[in-house]
C-alpha cells in the first residue's frame, strides 16, 4: 500500500459580483524573507503584472517582514484568484531563486526544501494558498484598509502608518506634488459606489 501524502491545507476561493477580497500569504515557515529592497521592488512588478493579467486591482496593500495582505478588486465576473496568486507567487519566487543563485547566497540552501528522497525544490512562500476575506460592506472595507495600513504600526516598525514605505496608506494621503512612488504597485481607487451604504449616504 504506497504511503498516505500529508494533508495539504487547501481554500475555496469564492466571488459574488460586487465582493472585494482581502488576501494575505507569508513567507516559508514566517521567516523575514521581505526586507530587502529589490525583492519588494520586484514583488510590485509581479503583483502589477497580473493584475493586468487577471483584469484585477490593487486597492490597498501592506508588505510585512514576513507576510503581506492585498485588497484587490476582480473586475471579472468570475475571477480566478487562485490563478492570480500564482501569477504572483510563482515569477517572483523564480526571480528570486536566480538571484540567490547567482550571488551564491546561503539563504539558498535555507529555502531549498527536500519533498522526498532525489526530489528537492524551491520554496519562497509558506505553502498553502493563504487567506482569503471576501468584503462587500462599506465599514468592512474601511476597516480592511485600516487594519492593512496599520500593520506596521503596531509592530512598533514606525510610529505612523504613512512612514511605512511598503505599504498603500500615503496613497490614501493626498500630497501636493501627487507623484507616485515607482518602487509601488500600483494602486486604484475604489469604484464610484463601492462605499455607499445603500441608503444614499
């Protein structure tokens, strides 16, 4: 009788019509994989790309040490979200795996997992497709964007969430110039009606 795999934690993704979901995923075993400047600078282009890819937003985002959460919205009626999370994931950890090559990084080695005897692979992100919240009400939404912003504030990284460079909480802050930092992903605004509250106000 061959041996029984190991469970593997799976998720259903699920969209209504109208539905913003709040996506968060970590970094193998929670290791603080994400401090480092080119990797977050490349983890935005990955992100931008599909999302143009997938026809979906970004509306809000912080990157953690070792975790990040995106607000997106699916402009899609039926979205793959599986699919773009894996048009995140899977480029960015190959750009990363040919760096730590090239540079002969011993973080290699670290993130270099044995799954079975003569079989070994890569593995940047905790395996699993994370977390994923569905969002329609407005004071669910608001609070979403707050809590992501604030992330870094309440593990004591700065003192106020706007000084936190890796996150969407300055695009949420007018500034007279209104340039946009290009280290970002993109971010766009909610949609008209996205927080009406169904009584006109």
């Amino acid at each position: 009788m061959p041996p029984r795999r190991p469970h593997r934690k799976t998720i259903k993704h699920y969209h209504r019509p109208g539905d913003l979901h709040e996506l968060t995923f970590s970094c193998y075993k929670r290791l603080p994989l994400l401090t480092n400047d080119d990797r977050q600078r490349r983890l935005a282009r990955c992100i931008d790309e599909a999302g143009v890819a997938e026809d979906i937003q970004l509306v809000a985002f912080v990157f953690m040490p070792e975790h990040l959460h995106l607000l997106v919205d699916p402009w899609q009626p039926q979205p793959d979200i599986g699919r773009y999370l894996a048009r995140v994931k899977q480029p960015f950890s190959k750009q990363i795996k040919a760096r730590l090559v090239a540079t002969a990084s011993p973080l290699l080695s670290k993130l270099t997992v044995r799954e079975r005897p003569g079989k070994t692979c890569f593995r940047f992100w905790q395996e699993g497709p994370g977390y994923d919240r569905n969002l329609t009400q407005p004071a669910t939404i608001l609070a979403a964007i707050d809590y992501l912003h604030h992330n870094p504030v309440r593990r004591s990284l700065v003192g106020r969430a706007v000084e936190w460079k890796w996150s969407s909480a300055r695009s949420y802050v007018r500034h007279p110039s209104g340039e946009r930092d290009p280290d970002l992903p993109t971010i766009h605004t909610l949609r008209p009606g996205t927080l009406d509250d169904g009584q006109g106000n």
